[in-house]
C-alpha cells in the first residue's frame, strides 16, 4: 500500500493541501543537482529559475573554477508546463511533462545562490563571489541576453562572505543573508564579517546590517503583511559537509518596528524547529503560515508555529517556490517537483 506524500500533523493543513493533493516529478538532471537555490517564479513567461548546488566543474568550467576549488553553480531556466496528469516515474535530462531547461551563464555572478523578483522584468541573485571575486547582489534581466549589474558588492568596503537569500519589500528594500559557508566550502577566502543579515536600499543607497547572533542565517521571507520577517539558522550543518545535531536547525521571526523613520527587527523568538535535516529555503502563504524546506520535504507550520504538515520527498527539498493557484515547485537538487495543492493556498509574494 502506497503512503501518501502529505503528511497531516494537523487538521488545519487539509485545507492547505485541498481534496486530491497531487505531487509529480517535472524533471530530473542525473548529471549534477540542478535544483537547489532560488526559484522565482516568472508568471509572465511561466518560467522558474533555479540555482544548483556546488558540483565539480565540467570541462569548460574549469578555467573559472581555478578560483573555487574546482567547484561551480550553474544557474537553469525552466520553462513550465501547465498543471497536468501524468507519469513521472522517468529519469534522465529529460521530461514527461514537456518541461525545458536552459542553461544561461550571465556575466557578472559569482557563484550564484537565493534569487528574488526584482521590479516586472528582472530578478536579484545572491552572488556568493569566488577567491577572485567579490560577492554581494547582481540584478539579471529575465529575458536574453539575461544582462546583469551589481547592485551591493560590499559593506563599506568589507567583502561579503557569501550571500545566501534575498527577499524584496514592498517598498522595494532588499533584505538578505550572509553566512560563511563559502571560506568553509572552499570557494571564498577568510570571512571578514559576522554571519549578519542585512539590508539595502536602493533608493537611498543606503545599507544597515539588521540582525546578527545567527551560526549561520541562511533562508529569508517576510508575513503576507510584512510585519515579520522569518530567518533560518542552519547552522547544523556546516560547509565541509560535517554536521552538528547540538547546533541550530532553527526558524526565528522577528518583528518589524520603525524607529526614527527606519526599520528594525525586533523581538526575536524561536518560530520553529526542523526535526529532519534543516530549514533551508522559506516562504509564506497568503495566509501567513510559513513553508521551508527540510530533510524531509517542505515542512508547514502555522503562524503561531504549530507544524501542521509535510510535503514528504525522499532526499528532502533544499528550497520552494510557489507558482500559481495552488502550485508549490520543491527544490530536490537532482529532481525538481511540483506540489498541487488547493487553489486558494497562493504564495505571499505574488498572491496569484
């Protein structure tokens, strides 16, 4: 007897999930794991792009990766299908349900990582940097030839040490993590900031560092009404690959709270924590219950922090994205899937 991908922890998730939740696999790349970082979902074009994790440079990467240990990260478009029935049970870099994948290579982005929307036509990638070259934000056009120019490439002349996430306010700030796990991975030199979160104005120019205290703060999302701000602590985990049970696998909000005209987190309380693996990537529902994906697959808890259900995939799911009425993409490195839950369950971001 086959057990259900949807876990129920709680009642209150039935509605989330809706009547005939379904998960399907879109796409696999047996040939490095193409689906780890990012995903933005572009509705205009109904596309995804996605970021991979490290792999050993192929052949024609080999040049660059002479400055991150034989390391690389590409950076894939995918072009969606319309929700669908089908068989996913295939493999190889190939698709049952007419998905394609478009390796671009922009100019400009170090080692790319988290991704945001970024006005109508563009997206902000974290570029983690290389020994070579410095890291910070880049903003990339969504269509070709996928043009790019930095955005913050420094605190005040002090390098990053390796931008994670990135989330984008309504009043057009951008907020983002900075742990170290690039010196630790090999693809940075000796970190010369804390493992801070940060945030920048491009209006003003102006840039804060907004909260510390984190072994290593990696994903970032805001409540619906922008009131909080959820950050994940994953410290569990280290870049070497080496893990640590006694550290923190942990989501902490924050309130936000003006003062003197600025914003300021304030607050700080443990949210959550993950009881497989870590929260690495994290969203919100337009109803303010917050998803990140864990060891196990995208976990769901309610606002006040109640865990009220999983999304079970074997391997876990290093990041999500939500699509439209109902579709939730998870991010399984080698494979990426998609979730079709009810249509009113809509990601806080774009409420579509």
């Amino acid at each position: 007897m086959s057990t259900s991908p949807f876990a129920v922890y709680n009642e209150a998730v039935r509605s989330l999930f809706g009547p005939e939740p379904k998960l399907e696999m879109l796409f696999e790349n047996n040939d490095y794991p193409f689906a780890h970082g990012a995903g933005v979902f572009v509705a205009r074009d109904n596309v995804l792009f996605v970021t991979s994790n490290l792999y050993r440079a192929r052949s024609h990467e080999v040049a660059a990766a002479a400055y991150t240990s034989n390391k690389a990260i590409q950076i894939t478009k995918v072009r969606l299908p319309p929700a669908t029935n089908g068989d996913s049970s295939h493999g190889g870099n190939s698709s049952a349900y007419g998905v394609q994948c478009e390796e671009i290579n922009p100019e400009g982005i170090a080692m790319a990582s988290g991704g945001a929307h970024y006005g109508d036509d563009s997206v902000v990638f974290c570029a983690q940097g290389s020994k070579e070259r410095v890291g910070g934000l880049v903003v990339m056009d969504t269509t070709p030839p996928y043009a790019t120019r930095p955005l913050v490439t420094s605190f005040f002349g002090r390098p990053f040490n390796s931008p994670s996430d990135v989330v984008v306010a309504r009043d057009g700030a951008v907020w983002f993590t900075d742990p170290n796990y690039g010196f630790e991975q090999g693809i940075r030199t000796l970190s010369q900031l804390p493992n801070q979160v940060y945030r920048y104005d491009p209006a003003t120019d102006n840039l804060r560092a907004v909260a510390d205290g984190f072994g290593r703060p990696n994903g970032i999302c805001f409540s619906p009404d922008e009131s909080v701000v959820y950050i994940t602590d994953t410290d569990w985990i280290h870049g070497d690959g080496s893990t640590d049970p006694s550290r923190a696998s942990t989501i902490y909000a924050f309130d936000v709270a003006t003062y003197h005209g600025q914003p300021f987190l304030v607050n700080r309380r443990l949210f959550a924590m993950a009881d497989t693996g870590i929260p690495d990537g994290i969203k919100c529902d337009v109803h303010g219950n917050v998803y990140s994906g864990c060891g196990d697959g995208v976990n769901i808890w309610s606002p006040g922090g109640v865990l009220l259900g999983k999304i079970l995939v074997a391997g876990g799911a290093a990041n999500l994205c939500f699509g439209r009425n109902g579709e939730l993409f998870l991010l399984n490195e080698h494979k990426l899937w998609r979730a079709t839950l009810a249509a009113s369950t809509k990601g806080a971001l774009l409420g579509i």
